[in-house]
C-alpha cells in the first residue's frame, strides 16, 4: 500500500512533467505522511545526502566547463574537429562526435555538452545542408561521451555512494568513451554516404596545426585533471578547484573569450546548475532511505539471483532493467537509488565493481538519448527546432551503435579495466 503510494506519487509527477528532483520530494513527502512518519525525516536525509566532501567537485567542474565554454573553448574545439575530418563525407557530422570527445574532458555531464556543442553545431550543420534531425540527433547522441570519458559526475556519485576509488573509474572510462565515439563516427559516415550528405575541402596540415594549438588548453586541462587524481597529487574535489581556476586564466587571458565583468553571471550560471544537482542527490537519498526500509533493494537483489547466479546473464538483466529505468529517470536519482543495491549483486557473482561501475554508466547515459524523456534529445530539438518525433526517428541508428557498444564493453571487461591495471597494483 505505502510503496505502491511511493511509487504511483513519483509516476504521476513525471508523467504532469515536474522536475525529477522534485517529483523524488513529493513521492517521499507522501509516503512519510501516509505512514505516520515525522516530516523533519526529509531535512535529515536531504542534508545527510548531500554532505560529502566528494560531492563539492560538482561545483567546481560546472564552473570550469562554463568558464572555459564562455571563454570561447567551444568554438576551438569545433575548429580542431572540423580541421581533423570535415574534408571526409559527412565531415561536420564527424566533427560534431569529435568536437563532443574533447569536450568531454571539460564538461563532464552531457547535458552541457549537447547545448555547448549544438549551439555551433546544428546551426552549421543544417546551413550546410543537412537535416535538422539529423543535426539534432548526432549532438544529442555524441553527448553521451561526455560523462564516459573523464572527469565524469556519474562517477563521482558513484565514489561518493560506494567508496569506489573516482581515479580508477575515471581510468576505466576512457577507453569505452573511445570505443563510443568511434562507433558513432562510423554510423555518421555510412549514413552521409547513403543520404549523400556534403564533405568539406581538404584545409592542410597547417590549418591542423592552427588550430590544435588554439584547442591545447583545452586537451591539457583533461590531462592536468587525470593525472592529478590518478597521480595522487589531488582529490577530485581539490582536481575541481584547480580545473575551475585553469579555466578561469585561460579564458580570461589565453582566449579572452569574457571579461571580469562576465564573471559574476558564469559563477551564477554555475551555482545555479549545480545546486540544482546536488539538491537532487539530497532529495534521491530521501527517496532512497525509504527504499532501503522497505528493503526493496534488497527484494530485487534475491529476485535476481533467484533466477540465476551466471554473471553474464546477471550483466543482461541488469542492462535490460537500467536501460528501461533510463528513458524515464535521471541519471543521478537512478544512480543513488539503484547502484548500491546491483553493485551487491555483482560483487556476489564476481563481477569487477569499477567493471561493472562503467557498465552503469554507460547504460544510463544511453537513457538520455532514449525517447520519450531523453534529457538530451529535448535539449538538442529545441536547439535545432525540430519535433521530438522527428529526432526520436534520426537517433535510432546512434541508439542501436550505442547499444552495440554497451554489449561489448559489459561481456569484455579488459576494455574498462586494462587502463587501471596499469597504474593501480
């Protein structure tokens, strides 16, 4: 009676369109008066989920990623992906997955991406004369790299969940956040040939060269944040820190893309975002709290291993359940109400717990690109004005490409864990 209260509050709120968060307060708000609970339970645990040091990086990623997106970074990025591949056919549907892959050193959250990228790329992509959907689609799928290749918010809540080390996860990403993009390359290449899509010209190294030194700030921020984390030279929260004062002299004085008197509107920006963010980590834990004491993570754990014990097949019913869970709930809540509860399922058929952390991941950044309630593709239609059922049909190709690689990376676990293993012994 409670839990299906619970339950049927949170599904009402996401069909009249609130907010996740929100929708996460409300159904706890409920569940707590029908059974008799002290309200100031809500406080509690929204305080309690969001104290932790771990989750103070959020800000000050956000605030790096704005800063250099507002210091021009963007269109840099762009510039190096268009110089690299747009003389291929389909060359600025290439360059808009390539542009996303550097970009995802800087963001973190794919979201941003999908508005920082297709703010320049759908625009330039539907004058050169390719369709709107298809524009739409390709930033909204080539953002899901985004939180795969490091740094990565996912992760992070991951970390600050299950005491997982953020470094090596960050480490296991890169290698499947490669895999993605590449794969998302070839499906825009073989559909530009078959829709006879338009290829640029050939522009010389020495464009390459101009505009590789104009992107360097940008690739060597990804590689001062890894290497400070995996170096053991600083936390994640202190990388963020570091990332968000990068961020700030380079755009100030290496771009100037902004000025000082710019600044106040990007830290609001940022607060804002972030807050937004954190406040639903608080809110999820509530919502999870209530979960745990019906002990319904616990029911789906048995259930699972009631079935079977295989781990393969384990990883299948996984996928299966997260991937439905991600076309309707937000990858933070869904992170925080049901990671804990899978990763105990893993761990007792032998399953890597970084292996398996990636394996989530990856899962749930394909549900922000899975109609109907898919984060991204809402971005990337308004961007591009399109209808949503217009970019649901042209992400079915990237969606299945995604897939294909979600399969590999889930039964190939060398693929997540060959970069940790080599500088964690």
């Amino acid at each position: 009676m409670l839990v299906g209260l619970l339950f049927g509050t949170f599904a009402v709120c996401l069909i009249l369109g609130v907010p996740v968060g929100i929708a996460l307060a409300l159904a706890s708000t409920a569940y707590l008066y029908a059974a008799d609970i002290d309200l100031s339970v809500v406080a509690q645990f929204t305080y309690a989920g969001m104290d932790s040091f771990v989750l103070l990086c959020i800000p000050g990623f956000v605030l790096a990623g704005n800063l250099m997106n507002g210091g021009g970074i963007t269109d840099q990025i762009v510039r190096f992906g268009n110089s690299l591949v747009g003389h291929v056919r389909g060359g600025l549907g290439l360059a808009n997955v390539t542009g996303s892959m550097i970009f995802a050193g800087i963001s973190g959250t794919a979201v941003a991406e999908t508005a920082s990228i297709g703010a320049v790329m759908i625009p330039a992509m539907r004058k050169s004369g390719y369709d709107a959907p298809f524009a739409a689609a390709v930033t909204a799928a080539a953002s899901t790299v985004g939180p795969i290749i490091p740094p990565s918010v996912p992760m992070i809540i991951v970390g600050t969940l299950t005491g997982l080390s953020v470094g090596k996860m960050f480490l296991a990403g890169a290698v499947p956040g490669l895999l993605l993009g590449a794969g998302m390359m070839l499906t825009v290449y073989l559909l530009s040939r078959r829709r006879g899509y338009p290829k640029g010209t050939w522009q010389g190294f020495g464009e390459v060269l101009r505009s590789s030194r104009a992107a360097f700030w940008a690739l060597l921020m990804t590689a001062l944040i890894l290497y400070g984390i995996v170096g053991g030279v600083f936390t994640p929260t202190e990388a963020s820190i570091v990332a968000a004062i990068y961020a700030f002299v380079v755009g100030l004085f290496v771009y100037k893309g902004f000025g000082l008197r710019d600044l106040p509107g990007i830290v609001l920006e940022s607060a804002i975002g972030s807050g937004a963010l954190i406040l639903l980590v608080g809110f999820a834990n509530v919502f999870g709290w209530i979960l745990t004491s019906e002990q319904i993570p616990q029911a789906i754990a048995q259930a699972m291993l009631s079935v079977t014990d295989n781990k393969y097949l384990i990883l299948l019913m996984v996928n299966v359940l997260l991937l439905i869970v991600g076309t309707f709930m937000e990858t933070i809540a869904a992170l925080i109400i049901l990671f804990p509860p899978l990763l105990a399922v893993a761990q007792a058929v032998g399953i890597d717990p970084i292996h398996f952390a990636i394996v989530v991941v990856l899962n749930l950044m394909i549900g922000l690109t899975t109609p109907p309630v898919g984060v991204c593709l809402f971005v990337a239609a308004n961007i591009a004005n399109v209808p949503l059922g217009a970019i649901s049909r042209a992400i079915v190709p990237f969606l299945i490409c995604n897939l294909l690689v979600l399969a590999l990376v889930s039964y190939v676990p060398w693929i997540s864990l060959w970069l940790p293993s080599l500088y964690f012994n």
